[in-house]
C-alpha cells in the first residue's frame, strides 16, 4: 500500500507516490490542462495501480509566524489559492473512496524548482513539489513512530 501526495494547482496538478514501506516519496507524473472528470478517471487508476491509501495535498499556508498550535490561520482562508486547494480537497473527499489529509507546502514549489534544475534540467516541477510535500508528511510519520 501506497500513499499519493498531490501539489494542486489551477492549470496543473502535480503527483507523488510513497514506496510500500512509506519511507521515500518519488514524483509520478503532472496532469495538465484537464477537466474534473478526467482528472478523477486518472486518479482512480493511478490509486488502484498504486495501491493507495490515503491522499495528502498540500496547502499554501503563510510564512508568517503564527501559533504552532494551529495549521493555518484566518488570514490563509482569504487566500484565493487556499480556496482553490480546499474546494480541491473537498472534490477529492466526494469523488474518491479514501482518506484525505493536508500537509503544508510552504516553500515546497520553490525548492523543486531548485531540485528539478539540478537534476532535470526541464520539465514541470509540480511533480517534485509534490514529491516534497509527500516526503515531509512521511518524516513525520516516521517521527512519530519513533516517539512512540
């Protein structure tokens, strides 16, 4: 069993996939310029190819500091994009049989664009945001594993 993380964005939507033991997220593929239904008829294959469990999209929280003990504050649901990524998520909950959870994906565009430079050279970097927002949800749950 796998775990598919997701970068969405407007125009395109960027996939990861964890590995079996859930200890290393590889990029998958970046669904560009398609409607809903072919974005769930993509995703329901890739999630019975892959043995999916659960889907963590990430989630343009701000950079300001706030409270550790909440995710995101007031000022990040007046964000467009949030909007956008929380209507997203909620399509997912209604349209896919699995768990959905959130991952905050601060920076996590601009580190794959640096990534993806390095190794790639072209290319969209959707796929390695998502790879990156999916890993960081690993190492926590890998941290917690190790604290229990």
């Amino acid at each position: 069993m796998s775990i598919l993380g997701i970068d969405y964005g407007r125009k395109k939507i960027g996939l990861a996939v964890s590995d079996e033991g859930h200890r290393l997220a590889l990029p998958l593929e970046v669904l560009i310029g398609q409607n809903q239904s072919q974005i769930k008829a993509r995703l329901e294959l890739i999630c019975q190819q892959n043995q999916i469990e659960k889907i963590i999209v990430g989630v343009p929280v701000s950079m300001q500091n706030g409270s550790k003990k909440i995710f995101w504050r007031q000022v990040d649901l007046q964000n467009q994009q949030m909007k956008e990524v929380l209507n997203f998520v909620n399509w997912l909950k209604k349209n896919l049989d699995l768990p959905v959870e959130l991952e905050d994906e601060r920076l996590s565009t601009k580190l794959a664009n640096g990534l993806r430079r390095d190794l790639v050279k072209k290319g969209p970097d959707d796929a390695v945001a998502a790879m990156l927002i999916l890993q960081s949800h690993l190492d926590k749950m890998k941290n917690v594993k190790i604290k229990m």
